[in-house]
C-alpha cells in the first residue's frame, strides 16, 4: 500500500471511530440530545446545583469575552470576596470555546453540547493512547468506546468539569512521545496538553501532573543526561506558562 493509501485507510478508521463515539455519547445519556436547550443532567446528585453552577460558569465566560475578558475574576458571587471566580471551578477553555453556542443558544445548550464533545473526545484520546502503547486497530476502537462509556464520567454528568478525561489522555500520551524520543516538539506538545487539562479542569490537572511525575520520571532516567531530553523539557515548561 502506498503512502497516500495508508493516510486514507488512516483518516477512514479516525472517521468511523468519530462516528462511533457520538453515536455512543448520545445514546447513553438519552434523551439528553432532544432536551439539550431545556434541561441539564443530574448524574448521581439529587440536586441541579452542580450543573447550574457548571451552566452559569459558561454564561459568564460568555459574558465577559465581548470585553476582552475584563473583571473575569470578579464574578458576582461570594460577596463580598474580591476575584471570587477563582475559588470556583470556572472551566475558562470551556467557556471559550462554547461561548457563540451560549450567545445563540444559551448556557444550558452550550453546557449540554460541551458535555457530549466531552464525550466524544475522551473516546478519541483513549483511543490515541491505546494505539500509543501498542494496542491493534479494534482493540484501539474498544477502547476509545469504553472512553465514552466510562462508568466515572456517566457518574459525574452533573458535573461537568469532571466528565472530560481526554486530557489526562493526551498528557500520558504526550509523555510516553517524550520519553521515547525527546524533542521540542514532542516536549510542547506535552506543555500543551497539560495546559489544556489546567484550562478545562484545574483539579483534573493537578493530580495528574502529580500522579505522572514519578512515573515520567522513571522513565525518563536513562536520558537525564541528554540535551534532548532538558530541550523538551524546557519546550514542555514554556508551554505550560504560555497557557
């Protein structure tokens, strides 16, 4: 098979897993798609707090882009605690991204769409990881499918900055390119990751950061003395702080 050929069996296997995966996500938290304008999950609480408070994090996000972001930390909560925004779990790449579907639609939708790209995703990076560890092509499908389907994150879908793990995903991911060959690029590429877990969730970013440093670390023993090994580092580190 040629190059080309093998891109296209490639792209075709992504686009059916794709697939796949958003046809999972909606089926198991059905009819949630059908309400999604109107109506927010529980998960295992009894209380809708979470999700509104998940909701209006969003709103406000949304709220404060037309002006560049300007008070986003001085939210209207807490009175009278200055910058009270940061002692919620305020999900800022989330609110970003999902703020013209609020604009059009409103914080519940963007929160509903939000959690089933959540979704979807997790099934994708389980998938990439899978396949990064040597996983074959069905297995890989499987275990993607059981991203979507993760008992934890359908525990949780009342509360939102929890249900995506895609970022834990791509950061083990990212850390095992590291470690098996270091470089720049690679060592950005896990700064990114990192990052984007801090911005969808900072807890889910914290543990693991603390959870991956000893392993990271064992692994990249061997090649503590190489200069590849200090460039991705410092390539890993430069992209964290530009988050």
């Amino acid at each position: 098979m040629t190059g080309a050929g093998r891109r296209w069996t490639a792209r075709r296997a992504t686009l059916v897993a794709v697939a796949l995966y958003v046809a999972l996500a909606v089926a198991s938290t059905w009819p949630l798609a059908r309400r999604a304008a109107t109506t927010l999950p529980l998960g295992t609480d009894t209380s809708a707090t979470v999700p509104l408070v998940s909701a209006w994090a969003l709103g406000w996000t949304a709220d404060r882009v037309p002006h560049g972001l300007a008070g986003y930390w001085a939210a209207p909560i807490f009175h009278p605690t200055d910058d009270a925004f940061a002692l919620s779990e305020p999900m800022p790449l989330v609110g970003l991204v999902m703020a013209p579907v609020t604009w059009l639609g409103g914080a519940a939708l963007a929160h509903n769409l939000w959690l089933l790209l959540a979704l979807v995703l997790d099934g994708v990076a389980l998938r990439g990881l899978a396949r990064a560890v040597g996983a074959g092509p069905r297995a890989a499908l499987l275990a993607g499918a059981g991203g979507v389907l993760l008992p934890f994150a359908h525990n949780e879908l009342g509360v939102l900055a929890l249900v995506p793990v895609f970022g834990i995903a791509w950061t083990l991911q990212a850390t095992l390119a590291v470690a098996r060959a270091p470089s720049a690029r690679r060592g950005a590429l896990l700064g990114i990751a990192v990052g984007v877990t801090y911005l969808i969730c900072a807890q889910t970013a914290v543990f693991v950061v603390l959870a991956a440093a000893a392993p990271a670390a064992w692994r990249l023993r061997r090649g503590l003395g190489a200069r590849a090994t200090w460039i991705a580092a410092a390539a890993a580190a430069a992209a964290v702080a530009a988050r």
